[in-house]
C-alpha cells in the first residue's frame, strides 16, 4: 500500500508558471493588462472563438452573460441538476428560475427531450454542462434553440480541451445563433489553472462588448487604457458593473498552462485508458460513457459502482480507498437533493430519477496530469482491490462493453 496520501486532484504547476508570475511581478503590471490580452488572444485562437474574455471566475463569467442578455426576474433557464452550485446561483442572481430537467443516464448530461418539454413561455436560455468535460448534445441543444428562440449559454467548466464532432467546444458556430457564449473555468483543480479565473467565447459582439463594461464597474473603456500613453484620464460610468476581471498575475499562469493545456489533456486521457484497462471487465463497476465523434477533456473520471455487485455501499467504497491513501471525490450532488433549491421549489428527490439514482453510485477517482504511473497504479490496485474484498460474486465472465454512440 502507498505510504502517503494521493489527493484527488492538483494542479500541475511547474518552475515555468512560478517564473511567468515571478516576471509578470517585477514588471510592475500586476492587474489586468498587457498579459491578459496575450491570454485572451491566445485563448481565442485556440478553440477558434471570435470574442473571448478572461474573468475572474467561471461563475463570473455565467453571471455576466446572463446580465447581458438581460434576464429578469420569473425568467427560466433550463439546465441540468448535475453540476456544481456555480450554474444555478447564477441564475438565481436575478430572481429567474433554473429549472432542472433530468440527464441521460449513461452521459451525465441533459437529456434533449427533457429540455424540449420543460419549455414554456417564459424560458429564456438553456444552460448545458460539459460534464467530466464530456459534450453535451450540442446539435440536439442548438436545434431546439433555434426553434424555440432561446439563448444558450454552455458551462464548459470542465471542457477545456474538449471537442464535438471535431469542434474545440467554445468555436465559434458555423451558423451563428445570437445571444450565445461559452464559459470557461480555470479554478485550482480545473484542466488548466490561473489559481481563479474564467472565461467567456461568444460570436456575438454587443453581448462581449456589454460583458467588457460589466467585468469592470460598468465603465465604458478598459482601465488599463487610461492610464498608458493612449489613454486618458476620462471615463464614464454606465451601468452599476462589477469587479470581475483576471489579473495578469493570473493570466500569466493561463499562458503557460495554455502552452502546455494539450500535453496535459493526453496524459489524462492516457491514465483513462488505464483505469479503462485495469475495470472495464469488472461487473461491480461501469465506466464513464464516451463516444467516438467526440474528444473528452477527463477532467474526472466518472466511476460507477454496480452496487448489487458488492457487499458495501458507496460510502464504505470511498472510505476502503481512502485507508489505502487514495483520494476520491462524488460528483454531483444533485441541486434538486440541495437544501436551497428543495426548498425553494418543493422538489422531490424522484423528480430527476436519473440524476438521484446515478448521483448514488458515482464516485470519481482521481485523474490530473501530475500523477505519476505509480500513482496511476495505486489507485488501480486500491480499486481493484476493493473489488475484490466486497465483491458479491464469483467473479463472473468479462463483460464485454460495446462503446456506442448517440445519435
Ligand atoms: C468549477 C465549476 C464551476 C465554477 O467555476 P469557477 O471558476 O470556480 O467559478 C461551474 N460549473 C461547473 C460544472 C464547475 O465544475
């Protein structure tokens, strides 16, 4: 057994980020500046977006998108229960409502048809999650948008690289559909890591326009202009905005973490690839859904437990690993189980059945480009030997898992 506590995630910091800061330091330009134009431009050309604008958060950058589109109170938006908190809140920010329909029981994320049936006269944007970094149903998503006039907004918190029938998720669309965005997080423990940030990708140039004012108190040019040689001491102050943006300090970690976001994506595809190897014929457990039109960040690993294969349940499962020094995590708790939104809306845990019964086997292992292939073998025989404890059984044939794809 391992002698010492693997977390369930970490960044992957190296000499280069610390000397990018360091540099960024002693230049004297700590807030947003020249380097965070660098990391938005840079960020552009890599998902092929037409706008992007780095933020604080990924929550800021949710919250400022539903600002510019100018969302009210008693408004909807439809979105997914299986997400972080970050998605909702947003929404109930200004009073409107998210209203949770339930996911596809093999992807994690929105099932189409339930966001077409949870339409009414005042839904006003649909709001997918990437899960896992795992694309959403974006075609499915954008017809019903368009034909229903909705905005959307996609939570690509955990997509950063991800593709969709070989799209970065974040390009711009081949047709447009206005009042659309992507945002991005670069949270600590996200694919790539400013410490905090965000950012959004939109085609739409009055929604980035309205969200540049925004980011920064509502003042209607960038500060960092006033006060170089092209700027003047003049602003004006046309909105009450907030205080959302990146510093460079931060964005100076996003360029180096960007130069090297694709190297880190491989390595976790490549521990993916092991665990598939080392589970994908246990009965007792299901391995994360994939499909071959898309390109998966794995920004974690889904794990599920086939709990009427094993003796414990999934709390005992996650505290059988952690004596073996591995850490775990769950994702999500369900926003309709929260004590906020069940609350508020009377929701029952049976509203999303999917989302409840899927959420109760789930447990993610830990999958960041800074593991090493001991790591990576830890937690394999940690799992494994699990496994092997509590199974029920004997150990049945080899389940032979056939990859498919939705339509
Ligand atoms: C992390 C996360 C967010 C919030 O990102 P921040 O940058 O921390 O604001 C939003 N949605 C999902 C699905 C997340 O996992």
């Amino acid at each position: 057994m391992r002698s010492t506590f693997l977390p369930f995630a970490l960044p992957h910091i190296e000499e280069e980020e610390a000397a990018a800061v360091r540099e960024c330091l002693l230049s004297g330009w700590l807030t947003t500046g020249p380097r965070v134009k660098q990391f938005e431009k840079q960020f552009a050309e890599s998902v092929g977006c037409t706008h992007a604008l780095a933020v604080n958060s990924a929550t800021a950058a949710m919250h400022l998108v539903l600002e510019a589109i100018g969302l009210q109170p008693g408004d909807e938006v439809i979105t997914t229960p299986y997400t972080f908190a970050a998605t909702a809140e947003v929404v109930r920010y200004f009073g409107a409502k998210p209203v949770f329909v339930d996911v596809n029981a093999d992807s994690f994320n929105l099932e189409p048809e339930q966001v077409e049936r949870a339409i009414t006269p005042q839904t006003r944007a649909i709001l997918p999650v990437h899960i896992a970094g795992l694309p959403a149903e974006l075609d499915a998503i954008y017809d019903i948008a368009r034909r229903h006039n909705l905005m959307v907004i996609e939570d690509a918190a955990h997509a950063f690289p991800s593709q969709y029938k070989g799209r970065a998720i974040g390009a711009r669309l081949e047709s447009p559909l206005p009042r659309r965005a992507v945002c991005f997080s670069f949270y600590a423990t996200k694919t790539i890591t400013t410490g905090e940030g965000g950012m959004i990708c939109t085609e739409d140039e009055a929604l980035a326009d309205r969200c540049r004012i925004m980011t920064l108190h509502g003042i209607s040019r960038d500060a960092w202009k006033r006060y170089t040689a092209e700027g003047s001491w003049y602003y004006e102050v046309i909105a009450p905005g907030y205080k959302y943006n990146l510093t460079d300090m931060a964005a100076s970690i996003g360029l180096v973490q960007l130069s090297k976001a694709e190297r880190m994506r491989q390595r976790r595809a490549d521990i993916a690839a092991r665990f598939k190897n080392a589970f994908a014929s246990r009965c007792e457990v299901q391995m994360p859904y994939e499909r071959d039109d898309c390109l998966h960040a794995w920004h974690l690993f889904m794990l599920r437990l086939n709990l009427e294969q094993l003796n414990i349940g999934r709390a005992q499962f996650i505290q059988e690993l952690k004596q073996r020094n591995i850490g775990t995590s769950v994702h999500f708790i369900p926003l309709h189980l929260q004590p906020y939104y069940r609350d508020l809306y009377g929701l029952k845990p049976d509203d999303l059945p999917v989302a409840r019964r899927e959420y109760e086997r789930e447990i993610s292992l830990p999958i960041y480009s800074k593991m090493s292939d001991a790591d990576v073998q830890d937690v394999i025989d940690a799992v494994l030997e699990t496994l092997n404890t509590f199974s029920k059984g004997e150990q049945s044939e080899p389940v032979v898992t056939v990859n498919t794809t939705v339509a």
